[in-house]
C-alpha cells in the first residue's frame, strides 16, 4: 500500500475546505436501486457552488498554500490547465481567497463553462487541445512564478477530492460498492484511500468513456500511455493522465476493484434517465457512472465476490451546454 497519502490528509483537508465546498446530500434512487437489485444511493456533487467536486481539491491546494504563504511570502497567483470543471473550482476558490489565477484550456472546452471562468474573474488561455493546455500552463508557471494547481495528480488535490468518501461514511456507513467517473485519478485516489481506510471490503469502481479512456489502456499496459483525444459526450473526463503521472496511476492501479467503459449511446440514455427519474440535469462526464448501472456492467468489474447490496454513485457535476445537453437526451426522454 502507497503511503503517498493517508486517512489524515483527508481529515485536515475536511477541515480547511469547510466553508468553501458544500457538504452535499446522499439521496437513494429507487429508480436505479430497481435497475441494480440493490440499494443505489446518490452522492451529489452537482449541488456544490461551482457545479462540480472539483472544488474540494482546488480549495484544499488553494488554502493551503495561503495557510502557508505566512512564513513562505505572498501567493503570486495560481495556474491549471482543466477541461472546464477544474479551471472554474480554480477560479472560484482563488477569488475567495484573493489570488490571481490564469486558467489554460483547449478549444474543446464547452461554452458555459469558459464563461463561468471569465465570471469569476480569472484570465483564459486557449490552446488546441487538452495536452497543450497543458504545455502552455507549465511554461505560465515557470515564467510568472505561479503555482500550479493540478487538477489530479497533486497530494493536496487528492485529499480535497477524498473528503467525499468521509462524507459518504457519515452517511451509509454500511456502504459495499461505490461507482465513480475516471478521468485523471484524482477522484478515484482520494475517495479510495479514505474508504478503504475505514471500510475495508469495500469496492471501487472506475468508470471511463469507450473514445480515449486514457486510464483503462494505462492500466492494461502498466504504465502511463497517451491516446489522441474524441470528442465525447464526457467532455469532463477528456485528457491524459500523464507520461511522468506521479500518483495517481499508481493509486489507482492499488485501490481501483474496476475498471469499465460506457459507450456514448450509454451516456446519453444515463443523462436522459437522471432527468426523468430525479429531476438532475447532469452532465455527460457524471453520467458515465450511472450509465454502467443502467448497463449492468457493475457485476464483472466488481469480481467474483458476493454482489454488492448498498451502492453509492458519485454524481461528479452538472455543468452543461443545456442546447447540447437536451439534444443528446432526445431520443431517451420517454421511458
Ligand atoms: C474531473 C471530473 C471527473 C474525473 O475526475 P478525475 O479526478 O480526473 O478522475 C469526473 N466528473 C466530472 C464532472 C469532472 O469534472
């Protein structure tokens, strides 16, 4: 087992994030726990202030590095490079503590969620794709003296995505099962190191769109491998996880139970199905969890042991082009 990060830096991220993320609701969905044969439960990271959990990492980094800047001298300002949900967390955290941010995305980033960046007053740097988002941020970071706010592959990051597995425990203790969106790891990481800290036998699992799952060929190959980039309807979990990946392929090779992949028709219908049963606009990113629900994929991935009776699925965002969104869903809004 890695000791990269324990069960304490989750309970300190807790602490410094309180105020800043929400504490969201777990709500049971009978209308997949009838789909499932077990007891589905919904953790809802939709409802934090800027739409998705990436604010739990962003504001663990952000705070403590201005917890910090005391002794080490003031924050010059901070730099990522995000499919959308990671440069808005960003942005919204560094207004709230006073820090200058530039945020670097690629052309594929959505509309809605560039201009809630440029809300919350933060600069936007537009490349062409996700990698070079990310070339252009670390050369930002070395030539302004900018921190670098990863949006997986960071200690702090992990444990302030972790804080959604505490929660969880608080609330269904008795938890089997938990299904997650995987993109970089950073979720993945910091939920599975809190969970099986306190619960033992309980099984993670990773979901990843079929067009570039960068993770799953990563994890086939056994060690960090580059896709080119598909457009998908997860326009969230879009990006690589990094040839020199620190931590988090390694945590998630160590604490992932499964791995599976849901196509896009999958997605589309799990969007459609979470507005029509739950009222939620969710968006393609989140669904990818449901969808492996809906699509029964949940019993392979979780290996030959007994089925799991109480599931938890992270419902990681809701920020969406509604157009696109509703155009998606169309085919799937009737039962
Ligand atoms: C970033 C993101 C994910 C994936 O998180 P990773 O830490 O990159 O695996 C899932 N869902 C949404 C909505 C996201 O923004």
């Amino acid at each position: 087992m890695t000791t990269a990060i324990t069960l304490a830096d989750i309970h300190a991220a807790r602490r410094r994030i309180a105020g800043v993320a929400a504490r969201t609701p777990l709500i049971p969905s009978p209308a997949l726990s009838r789909v499932a044969g077990a007891q589905v439960y919904l953790k809802l990271e939709n409802l934090q202030p800027t739409g998705a959990f990436k604010i739990r990492g962003a504001a663990n980094k952000i705070a403590r590095l201005v917890e910090e800047s005391g002794t080490a001298g003031p924050v010059a300002g901070v730099t990522t490079f995000s499919t959308g949900n990671h440069g808005r967390a960003v942005a919204h955290v560094a207004r709230r503590f006073g820090v200058r941010a530039v945020i670097c995305v690629s052309r594929g980033v959505p509309a809605v969620k560039l201009q809630a960046i440029r809300d919350l007053g933060a600069a936007i740097d537009v490349s062409p794709t996700q990698d070079e988002a990310e070339a252009r941020c670390r050369r930002l970071a070395e030539e302004q003296g900018l921190v670098l706010v990863h949006p997986f592959d960071d200690l702090d990051v992990i444990a302030g995505q972790g804080t959604i597995g505490l929660e969880l425990l608080e609330d269904l203790p008795e938890v089997d099962a938990i299904v997650m969106p995987l993109s970089g790891g950073g979720l993945l990481s910091g939920v599975a190191v809190a969970l099986k800290a306190l619960r033992p036998g309980v099984r993670v699992i990773g979901v990843s769109m079929e067009r570039a799952p960068v993770m799953y060929h990563s994890l086939r190959a056994g060690r960090p491998v580059t896709l080119p980039e598909e457009p998908t309807l997860a326009d969230s979990l879009v990006g690589g996880i990094g040839l020199d990946n620190r931590y988090t392929f390694r945590l998630v090779r160590e604490l992932a139970d499964g791995v599976v992949l849901v196509s896009e028709e999958a997605i589309a219908r799990a969007m459609a199905f979470m507005l029509r049963e739950h009222g939620l606009l969710i968006e393609g990113g989140a669904a990818t969890a449901v969808a492996a629900l809906l699509e029964g994929k949940l019993e392979a991935a979780a290996g030959s042991s007994a089925a799991p009776r109480r599931i938890a699925v992270v419902v990681t965002g809701r920020n969406v082009d509604v157009g696109r969104a509703l155009a998606a869903m169309e085919p799937y809004l009737e039962p």
